[in-house]
C-alpha cells in the first residue's frame, strides 16, 4: 500500500472480478474505499476458491483494504442507505464504482439528482445493459478457436485468466481518476461506464487484429508460437521446457549466440533472400525453417547452463513452472517486497500482495487484510452518513443493516 | 475520444504493447501525447500484422491519436533532446511513460535532476530489470498447465490474448494518474514502476488462487468449465456453440427455466443435499450432474429459440463466433458508437475505436489516426522544447531526428 491517494473516499457496490479490482487498486493506493454488500453477502461473497474453513480466497483477495459495509439492498431503506453513503459532500469523496443495472436505483439520474458532481463508474457486461461476463466476451470475439493447438479442430479452447475482467477493472480504475481530474478542473461530475464487451473488441482493434482478420479473414491456430515474432516452447536435454523468444534485435542476437546457430540461420537467410536481424516478423515467417534448428540446440543443451547463458546474453525466455512452484517461488512471492504474510477473515495467514506497482520514493506500507463483512457498518453509517446511535441501533434491529457476525 | 484531460502533456517513448496502451488510453482521454519513437522506427514499427502495403496494423492500432517524434536514441545527442521534451516545465507537463532500461540514460536519477516533480511510470519485465515479456510471465505462473482440455496431458496451451500487457498497461495508466494527483497536492515528484511479473503473481494472488494453491496444490485442467461456478460451451440442435454460465441466483433460476429442468435439477438438489439456488459453488461441485442435464436440454432447442428465451430470461450466455463474424458484426462494430471508419497511416481505412468507456455526459469526438513516423518532430522541437528553426534544420542534416518520410 502506497500513501498517493491520501484522504480520496470512494465508494463501491460491486461484486464479481472487474468493478472490484478497481476498488482494490485505489485502496492498495491509500484512497478510503468503502466497499458496501448485501447483508450476509452479496452473489461474490462465497465464491471459490475458498478455505478448508469456508471462508472465500477470492473474496478476501479482491476485498483487501477496504472498509465493510453490510445493507439489506433489496430493503428501500437500505437502497436509499447505499445512496448517501455514495453520494456524501466533499471534494475528496463523491467517488462511486458499482456494476448495478444501469436503470436502477442507482442510474445516474438518482444518484445526480442527490450529487451533481459525483463520479460514477459503472463496470457493465454490454453496452445496451445487457449481461456478458468474461468468457462470454472471449467467445463472442473467437479467441478460443484461435487459442490451442491445430489439433483441437473445431473444439474451442477457453482462456481460464478472467483477462476481460481485469482489464476492465483496470481501466476502470484509471477512467474513475481521469473524471476526478476532470471534476476538479471543472467541477463537473461525470457518469463513466466500462462495458466488458466494448473493452473486449476495442481491444482487438488497438492491437490491429480487427483490421487484419477484416482483411485476410481468422487468424489460424498457431499452438503455443507467438504470431509475428519468435516464440515458442522448447525442451531441453534434462527435459525441462522454456519459452524462448525474441522479440528485439538484442534478444534475437543473444538467442543465436548461445545457441550457437549463427552459421545455420546465415545460411536460412541466403537461401531465402532475407535477414532476421531486426525484423521480427521474417523470424515468423520463415519459421518453419528456425524452429527446427532452436528446438536440436535446446534438446542439446542442459537447462541450468543454459538459462544462465541466456540470461548473461540479455534473452527474453520463461520456464515452465507448474502455479505450484510459482506460488513457493522466493523470487516471486517470499522474498518479493510486494507481499507480507497477513491473517486474513478466513482465518488464515498467507502471503498477500499489495500494489502491483513500485514507488522508489514512498515508503511501501504492509498490505491491509480484507475486513470481516459489516465490520465497519457502524463507523461509517456514524462518521460518514451522520446517523446517531439511535437511528442506526433501529436500522440494526430491523434488519437493514448488519455489522459483522 | 473525450475531452476529460484537455491540457495534459504526456511525453512517451516505449515499444510493444504495454507502455504504448497506457499512452493511447491517455491520449483517448484528451490527454495531448507526445511519442517518440528512433528514426526510422523502434523495434515494434514493423510489427505484425500488417497491411498488404507493408504498414503495421498493430503499430498504428496503439498510437491512435499521439503526436509522432522521431529521434535517433542511439546518439547522445538524440538522447538529450528526448530527456528535454520529457522534462519540459508546466503543471500540465512532466509526465512521462517510457519501458526503456531502469538504469540507462532514462533513469530516475537523471530525468529527475533535469525536473524533480516529474511523474515517470516505467513499464518493466521483472522488476529487478531483467526482461520478461507477456508470455514468459505466463509460463512462469504455470498458467499453460491449466489452459486447455484435459487431453493435453502434459502439454502447456499458452494463451493468445497479452493479458499481462494490456493489464500492466491499464494499471500503468491508472498508477501516472493517482502519482499526478499527488504531485497536485503535495508537489511532489515520482517514479512508478511497473513490472509485468509482480502484476502477474499480484493478480494470481487477488483472485484467490494462490492461497488456493499454496493450501491444496495445483489447480486441475478443466477444459472449457468455469472454476466454481456453473458455465460450459453447449452445442444447440441446429449445432451453434453457446456459452451457458450461470453466476447470479437470477441467472440459474433463468437457465433452470428456460430449459425446463426444474424438476430434473430439484432431484439432484434432493438426492445430494444440496441447493443451487444461491450457490454458485454448488453448481460446480455437482457439475457432474447438471451438465449431461443442460446438454440435452441445449441440444433439444434451436439456437435462434433458445438465445431470445436466455435473453428474455436475463440469463448470461455468449455465442462462439469467430473472429471474422466478430468484426463484421454490426452491434459490436458497425453500429457500435465506439468506431468510426477513418484512414491510417497504412494507407487502409477501416473501423477505429475511441475511448472504451462511454460518457453520457461529454460529446465523444471521432478517434484520431495515428501519425506518420516522425510527422510532428518539427512542431514539437519548435514549440515544445523551443529549438530554433536553424537548430531543428541542423539537428535534421545530421540525422539526429526526422521528419515524417
């Protein structure tokens, strides 16, 4: 947790992976986020992967750092709850995610008429309100006919990272402050909605694919080779397998140096009148003809001599590791300034992270556990909304709200 | 494009994917950004794919709507202007995006004496600097063990879609502008780094897999099933394949009726103890059951039918498209607000996207091209850094920078 936000109070009633990331993001950057759920927890709360005790990994993950707060929303009273809290005065507050129906009791129109300048990023499935999750969106583009070997056939293949959730998530984040920029400019508040679909294809688009497929039709399945560079995975004599690429003209240099292939690819690029130097779509193209020769170096060589090699040489490769390995990794997690081994409402005490990126100048704080569900329902309807002790002891009786079991 | 950033100033001088999405999701926002790129092009000028005339889809898919600059890095004089440009003075300026080496001529220490309160995010591969690139972080996370059906054995099924890029470049946006917030109020300076692998093991450890994977090992392959919940591809009679998920009580009570397998379901709910009402993880542990159920339902039903029930019902389904019916689909692109047909400089024109969040409140103006190479070295050398026109013409006969060709 870094200190860059310090006294930014945003609020957020969301659930699933992409509008909670973009809480956690501005939390894990000092900013107060107030995550509001369902009393006894909304649709995420008990998600998998959970603890032998019951508990949800996943929500305590994307829950870090937050505030709790626990309102029956399907209650009116708790609905109009969950609109002063999101709407409450002040320069620094007045910031709302949520993934709610765009039509409903918190449509722009509500919340605006109770805050002109609120910031509201709404995560959404389709443009039109519509739902789409995140395989959904990967379908609806064709990614699992392009992912996987040729062998699969007409078989998809589904990417198991929500990728289209975090994104999203993040984008999101960086929208809700690019409007925060804007209010504070012009005082003028802004509704900012993130639909999954739109950041799917819009994607496709930045990264040239929806011109290339309008102009040569699908891209073939290309198995674990990286399109338009050299990449791919390889097996070394011990049996242990890599991804090597290259991407610029030093890595490419270095992959031909250690590998020792110098003279054979000299000769690739006589006979084919070409040069792969500095372009690495001829790696591509004539790689029918590299592959061969990379995969004999590989299998000639052991993987410990050889990744030290490749890493004097400045090359571009990955091992293959099982998430099991990755997760006991030192390097990765254990010796990684990113995580601290914090308890968490599970109950247990595992290695967390805190955010993703790395201030030189600010002081890293340890990353703050995800709080039990309504733990700070009472502070907040206090400090924040106002109630006195009264109204929110009724609230509490009849049901409206809850703090923590 | 929006008009939420008018007046900002973004200097970037990066290659691949990453750091120059950081800078489009800027420059989509109204920022004013300014790339530099070496003369004649970097290292992804050329990358694939491309257009028949040779024109790269992808470079001109990411720097839609940035000011070109084209400078020779690799002379020391070329270096120099590039630090000039990105330490220009102004509250609105002194932001800088690079993935260029932690420690070279673009370092902290030297950009930092030349403007102290400059915001410089940098894009890294590991974060002690050594390279890492999008599918090298996913093979270290073992994440191509557990993509794929579970027929691949031992086989790893990497992923074709850069998650970990374009999650490190919306992160990496979102992180310059929660560091600009804190230079507003405090003054202050900073660098923000931003390495691809902890953004990998960090997100691996929000989403709660690696408590799960730490506590109960690795997670198993399991093709095209969503992990604790209810969602799988289906062939529909008429042989459409539809993505089925069910997350949300309402969705399961939507599928469970259109299909018409209440009865058949309240069985199994009987026969195991259990409820699927509430429970997504219920569905998935008794996946077993429920998916012969819902295939035969699906395959029972026209798709034409059966997607306007799903609808009706509210339930979350996408169809397997591929990528070729995604592009040419009038929802998502030809009617879709996001895109407009404009040229680029390949010389093609096609569907371009703007911003992917939509503003109700501000006007969104038609996305911008990109530029030709270099085509705003003078304008900016002139007026940004203030060079005269002898200096600019100097510095243009001795190739230290370019125009556009």
């Amino acid at each position: 947790m870094y200190s860059l936000l310090p006294g930014l109070r945003v609020v957020e009633a969301s659930s699933f992976v992409a509008c909670p990331t973009a809480g956690l993001y501005l939390a894990q950057m000092g900013a107060e986020v107030i995550r509001v759920d369902q009393v006894g927890g909304g649709p995420d709360y008990r998600r998998w992967p959970r603890a032998p005790g019951g508990g949800s990994f996943y929500w305590e993950g994307l829950n870090k750092g937050k505030l709790s707060v626990a309102i029956d929303l399907s209650a009116p009273e708790g609905r109009e709850l969950l609109t002063r809290i999101a709407t409450q005065p002040g320069k620094q507050a007045g910031v709302f995610l949520t993934n709610f129906p765009v039509n409903g009791f918190l449509s722009w129109e509500k919340l605006s008429a109770l805050r002109p300048d609120l910031v509201l990023t709404r995560v959404m499935g389709k443009p039109d309100g519509g739902p789409a999750l995140d395989y959904t969106v990967a379908s609806a583009l064709g990614i699992p006919f392009i992912t996987g070997p040729e062998s699969m056939g007409e078989e998809p293949v589904n990417a198991v990272l929500p990728a289209w959730d975090l994104l999203t998530g993040a984008y999101a984040a960086f929208a809700t402050l690019a409007a925060l920029r804007h209010r504070d400019a012009t005082g003028e508040g802004q509704e900012v909605r993130v639909p999954l679909a739109d950041v799917g294809i819009a994607t496709i688009a930045n990264l040239g694919q929806l011109a290339e497929t309008l102009q040569g039709g699908d891209r073939q399945r290309y198995g674990n080779e990286v399109f338009g560079a050299f990449g791919r995975d390889f097996v070394t004599r011990d049996g242990e397998r890599l991804m090597l690429m290259a991407i610029t003209p030093r890595q490419w240099k270095g992959l031909v140096s250690v590998l020792d292939i110098a003279e054979q690819v000299a000769r690739i690029e006589a006979e084919r009148g070409t040069s792969f130097a500095t372009d690495e779509g001829e790696r591509f193209r004539h790689r029918d003809a590299l592959f061969p020769l990379v995969e004999q170096a590989a299998a000639s060589r052991d993987s410990g001599e050889l990744m030290e090699q490749l890493d004097a040489a400045g090359c571009c490769w990955g091992p293959y590791k099982r998430m099991e390995q990755a997760v006991r990794d030192p390097e990765m997690v254990g010796n990684n300034p990113l995580f601290s081994q914090i308890a968490q409402p599970s109950g247990e005490s595992y290695a967390v992270p805190g955010a993703m990126a790395t201030l030189p100048g600010l002081d890293r704080q340890e990353p703050s556990p995800a709080r039990t569900l309504g733990a700070d329902t009472e502070r907040v309807l206090m400090d924040v909304v106002g109630l006195g002790s009264g109204e929110f002891s009724s609230l509490v009786d009849r049901g409206i709200v809850a703090r923590a079991d």
